[in-house]
C-alpha cells in the first residue's frame, strides 16, 4: 500500500493547483494578513480570492467606508433618521407657532446636506470596491470553468482514447455557440 501524496504545508487535502480553495492547517504558521476574521478566539482566512480582497486585504480606509455604508444602507439607520426628523419637524413647526425662530428648517437642510456630502463618496467608494471584488470573482470563476474543461477534455480522451476526435468534431459546434453567446450579451 502506498502513501497518499504530500500535500504543501498550509494547505488541505481539497487545495487546487493553485492553492485557492486551500485552508491553513491547525499546525501551520497563521498568514500575517492585515484583518482575518476572528471565531472563538482562532483565526480563520477566506479561501476565496475575491474574499480575501473583500475582507483580508482592506486599508483602513477601505474598514471604514464599508462600516459607513453598512449603516447607512441599513432599516436601523433609516428608521432611527426618520424619528429623529419627525420629531425635529414637530419642534420647528411649534417654533413657528410660537414664532420664536423665524426660519425653522435652515438647520435640518443643513445637517441633510452634510451627511450627503459625507456619505456619498463613502458609498461610491464602497461600491467600487463591490465591483473590483465582483470583478475577482468572474476571473476566479473563468479559472475554475477553464480547468475544469481541461479535466472533461483529459477524462473524455482517456476513455475514448488518444485516436478519438470527438472534441476536435464538436468543436464547430462549440464555437457557433460561444458566438451567439456573445451576441445576446
């Protein structure tokens, strides 16, 4: 009986070629990333690329600009936003009753330009850094896809043989799809 093949250290049995769906071991080093996710005290990696990027490999710039949109695209936010304006609303519209402030609202238009003038590079900032990670996540998935038809190509010529020429035969057929794929896109 022989010995299963070695596997890199800081990699599980399930590691790709290229390590991506790989897991530090419980005995090997911890990767000094800058902010790995922390679950009972251990330190756990994202094994995926564009969650790596998404959420190991954040500035802190990046920490907050997630952390601010979070809250402000969250129902907390917009419920507790909407009491706080119901009930300055109410105070200003007494305030003109009473007629102690001649001008009610210049303060709260005040405060509502501020926070959009904050909050909104925030959240393109945010959204560009969705669209880099989606934009890892199709290239990661191209990778995957590409090997895995180098697997079905290697599989299909071990059992039909080295003679066979099927892929060769499809692969007009193939083409013809890929270009009206192409098309409707």
């Amino acid at each position: 009986m022989t010995a299963p093949p070695a596997r890199p250290p800081g990699r599980t049995a399930a590691a790709g070629p290229d390590g991506a769906l790989g897991q530090p071991d419980a005995g090997s080093p911890a990767d000094p990333g800058t902010g790995p996710q922390e679950r009972g005290g251990t330190r756990r990696r994202h094994r995926h690329p564009a969650n790596r990027y998404r959420h190991d490999e954040r500035t802190s710039g990046q920490r907050l600009a997630d952390a601010v949109t979070a809250v402000f695209g969250s129902w907390r936010f917009i419920i507790i936003q909407t009491g706080i304006v119901a009930v300055w609303i109410a105070v200003n519209l007494i305030a003109v009753i009473y007629r102690w402030d001649p001008y009610p609202f210049i303060l709260l238009n005040l405060v509502f330009s501020t926070q959009a003038a904050y909050a909104a590079p925030l959240i393109l900032l945010s959204q560009n850094r969705q669209a880099d990670t989606d934009r890892v996540k199709a290239e990661h998935d191209y990778r995957v896809n590409q090997l895995a038809l180098q697997y079905l190509i290697a599989w299909h010529r071990d059992t039909h043989g080295e003679t066979c020429h099927c892929v060769e035969q499809a692969e007009p057929v193939v083409q013809g799809m890929l270009t009206a794929l192409a098309r409707d896109l």
